[in-house]
C-alpha cells in the first residue's frame, strides 16, 4: 500500500504481516526497547546540556511559526515526525532504524532553528566557511582542497562565450548551462547531505544540504564543489539550491525536497511536493524559468526492505515508481531538465576501509547485508543494483519522456563507478579512497559530494550513450566545458544531431551562431 507522507503514519497490521510471512521473510532483529531508550535518553540529556535552556520552547515555536510549515498546519510536531520515520513502510514496528529517525528528526530540526548561528551540534573542531560552513577539519581528509582566488575557473561561463544564450530558447535540446534558472533535487540521504561537513559518527544524521552534490549552494565552488555552485558561475542569479543544514520542510532547503530513509515509493511524493514549492515561491517564475530537477532513488529499497519484500522491491517496482514520479513532473512542470542518476550499488560501503565505527553503523544503514542465513547478500545486492539500474534506464530509453520540447529526462549514469565488478575475485579491491566518505563509510564526505559534483557536471555535457562511468583522478582534473559545437546540455535529441553532424546545431542554426560570435 502506498501511503502519502502528509497523511501520517499507516496502521499497523500484525495480522496482515504474519499471513504475508513467506514474501516478508524473517522479521528483523530487534534492538531492546530499553537500550534504544537509554539511546535515545543520553542523546536528549547531551543535547539539553548543550544548548541554552529555551532550546526546546524554541523548537515547537518554530515549528507552529515555520514559513513552510504553514500550509501543513493541521500536522503537528509529533505527526511530521511519526510520517517522516514510516516513510519506508515496509521496516516493522519496534525497529531500531525508526527510534534512529526519530533521533535524527530532534537533531536537525534543533539545528534548522538558525542554522548560521545555532551552536548546537557545529563541528567541534576547524573553523566556519563560507555560508556558515566549516572548510577544513583538523585533519582536512574528508574535504575538497581549498581552491585559491589565483586559479580560474575552468570554463569561460560568459554568454558571450557559449555558457548562456543571449535570449532564452524555448526548446530544452536548446539549453546551456546559464539558462538554467532554478534547481531542486529529489531522493534520500545522499542528496540530503547526510553527515558531510561532520567528524564524528553521530554526525551522519545531520543533513547538511549546503553541500549536496546536486542541491547545495552553500559558499562557491573554490570551498564547496557542487552543481549549483558550478551553475552560478554562468547564472549568478540561480535559485532554488539549499544552505546550510537542516530537514526537507526547513526554510534553507528550498528546492532540495529529498529526506533520509526516503525509498522509490516516496519519489511521487517528493514529485508533487516540489511542483507545489515551486508554484509557491514568489521569487521562480514557474511558467518560464528553465528548471534542472536532480533525482536519486533506490538504495534504501536495496539495503532495508528488498530482504523483507522481494515482490515489492523488485526492478519492474522501482521503474513503476520512478515512473509515477516523473509523469508527475512531465505532466506539471514546465521547461524541465531531469538528471536521472542511477541508483548507488550499497556494496561500494563494503568495499573500502572500515573502521570497527564504520561496522557497527552499517548494520543500522544497511540491514540486508546482516541477515542470519546462508544468502549470499553480496550476490544478491549487486544483482539487484545492476536490475534497478536496467530498469532505469528502459524507462528513460522509451521515449516516454521525448514527447514534450520542454521537457526531457537524461540518465547521468556516473553512480555506477560504484559497482561491484563482475568478477568475484575483484569484490576486495577498493573501488574509492576512504576520504570520499563519512564515518558510516557509506555516506558521502564533503570531498565526496565535491566528486560527485565534478562526475555529474561532466556527464551533463556529454552525449547519451558516450557518458563517464569512471572515476577521475582528482577535483577538477577532468572537467567538462561547452564547446563551440557542443554548447548545449546533452539530450537524447541534440545526440543524435551531434553524432551525426560533429555538431549540435541544425543546418539553419549554423550561420546564426556564427554571427553571435
């Protein structure tokens, strides 16, 4: 059953569950509901202690006079909370990953108070970078390289060059980078920015959005290497990218309507969310700004629900609802790019270096790779990954979406780096540096979303089916431009035009290029 997050959490059916018992499988192992207490206790008092003593007067103040919260007025606290932590339904009641929600919700919903200025949970050790943000820790290996006010940025952003067109095009196989106006994203905690300025495990239930590599706005490109912040360099005027940290209905988060725990089922959800803030904000001119949507779903399915619902996770499921997602978008919002990145392979967190931290944690993040039995998990996931994968891209492929000369969907398919190799011999070598991730080694670090970022801008600028699925040396090491015969954004329309030609352009657009250079 599909249930609607603004409608609270769905009741509970024991009864229904143990007649499903075969299709569930076991149920999972529960942590005692008096050590998920004393958890829960400790953090609350460590919090208290923290903070000033009105902290949580402060908080139901904020949330009952919340800009964002006023078109959800009939929810209260508690209910945003419970809907928020039943947002992947298929996870049991009594379930330590719903307590961990709950935690996670007081944590970033104290910071969302005044992110800028909150002390509460700031990283404890380096400075504030710019946007409220630390740029370094002590240690510096989990974040980009600071970049000096020296080096330029790699492309001519200028519309005289090919960055932005001098009038704006009607047609999305049309689109440079400075035409887009807007960006939102949509999906779980990667694009949330889970834990990426933070040192410390418990830190990977903070949502710092500032940052995310699809979605995060926060400072500029020579601290914070994010999609966004590349943008901003053709379109200064950019809106929609988060700041800061804080929950999806936050102030800050703006276009980024993603949230932890979310699974492809929430995608609709998040799809109708997004037209509505868009539709609301008076600063996006809905009917005619050009809008880049970033969408990443899946890995939640892959690590806690498909060893408890195999039907209901399969590929044909996730492809079914991606789909309502995006006819959702194509039906309702106009003059749209949607980067369709494929769904992450959970494995990769099993494949680098784990700290003993990095173990326990991951048996939270990722339960199907903790079952008690004789399944091969590895088998299985990495199997699922590449059928989610496949699914993806039939849909995209259709042409479902190529109906509309203002709308398009493009698989940016970087995230399958991650992949676990064919050959089970290879399955002990490090697919990534430790540094790219956080303490629960499946998050991304800031110098991750920093990668991410840099592998994203470089697929959007290249032909579909000729896209990087490879890891670049470093930052900024490989970075993508628009070219005289390439200044658009890559569709499956202007592809075929390119491969055809070596060159975008349509015969009759030729000589006025010319002319405009």
């Amino acid at each position: 059953m599909h249930h609607a997050i603004f409608n609270g959490p769905p009741p509970l059916r024991s009864a229904r569950r143990d007649m499903k018992g075969a299709m569930w499988g076991p149920r999972p192992p529960l942590l005692p509901g008096a050590v998920a207490a004393i958890i829960a206790v400790s953090i609350t008092v460590l919090l208290l202690a923290a903070a000033p003593s009105p902290a949580g007067a402060q908080l139901f103040s904020s949330l009952a006079n919340n800009d964002i919260l006023r078109p959800f007025r009939q929810l209260t606290a508690s209910r945003l909370l419970l809907a928020h932590s039943y947002s992947l339904h298929v996870f049991k009641e009594g379930w330590v990953w719903r307590r961990l929600i709950l935690i996670n919700d007081a944590l970033s919903e104290l910071t969302l108070l005044s992110p800028a200025t909150s002390p509460l949970l700031q990283t404890s050790r380096g400075g504030p970078g710019p946007g409220g943000g630390s740029s370094q820790d002590q240690s510096g290996i989990r974040r980009q390289p600071l970049f000096p006010s020296s080096m330029p940025f790699p492309c001519n952003a200028s519309a005289a060059a090919f960055g932005r067109s001098r009038t704006t095009p009607t047609s999305v196989h049309r689109l440079r980078p400075g035409d887009i106006a807007v960006v939102g994203a949509m999906g779980d905690s990667l694009v949330a920015g889970n834990g990426a300025l933070e040192e410390f495990a418990l830190g990977t239930l903070i949502e710092y959005r500032g940052v995310s590599w699809c979605a995060g706005g926060q400072g500029d490109w020579r601290h914070f290497l994010t999609l966004p912040n590349i943008l901003k360099l053709f379109n200064p005027n950019l809106k929609g990218y988060s700041t800061g940290k804080g929950e999806f209905l936050a102030s800050n988060a703006h276009m980024n309507v993603a949230f932890p725990v979310s699974a492809a089922s929430d995608a609709y959800k998040q799809a109708v969310f997004l037209v509505r803030k868009m539709k609301k904000d008076p600063l996006i001119d809905f009917h005619n700004d050009w809008k880049m949507v970033t969408m990443l779903f899946g890995a939640n399915d892959i690590c806690s629900a498909q060893c408890y619902d195999r039907e209901g996770t399969s590929a044909n499921q996730h492809a079914r609802k991606l789909k309502m997602a995006l006819d959702y978008l194509h039906q309702n919002l106009p003059r749209t790019f949607v980067n369709l990145v494929p769904v992450i392979d959970p494995s990769v967190s099993v494949r680098v270096k784990r700290s003993f931290m990095c173990r326990v944690l991951h048996r939270f993040f990722c339960q199907c790779f903790h079952l008690d039995g004789n399944a091969d998990e590895m088998d299985i996931i990495t199997s699922l990954v590449r059928d989610f994968q496949n699914a993806e891209k039939q849909l995209v492929d259709s042409g479902r979406y190529d109906t509309k000369d203002d709308f398009t969907v493009v698989i940016q398919p970087f995230m399958k780096l991650f992949n676990a190799p064919r050959d089970r011999a290879l399955w002990n070598t490090e697919v990534i540096d430790i540094s790219y991730v956080t303490y629960d080694c499946f998050h991304f670090s800031q110098k991750g979303h920093a990668m991410a970022a840099n592998l994203l801008w470089n697929n959007i600028l290249q032909p579909v089916g000729f896209k990087s699925t490879s890891l670049i040396p470093g930052l900024l090491k490989d970075f993508k431009c628009p070219s005289r015969e390439a200044p658009f954004l890559f569709t499956a329309n202007n592809t075929r035009t390119f491969l055809a030609t070596g060159s975008q352009f349509l015969p009759q657009e030729r000589e006025a290029e010319v002319l405009r250079l």
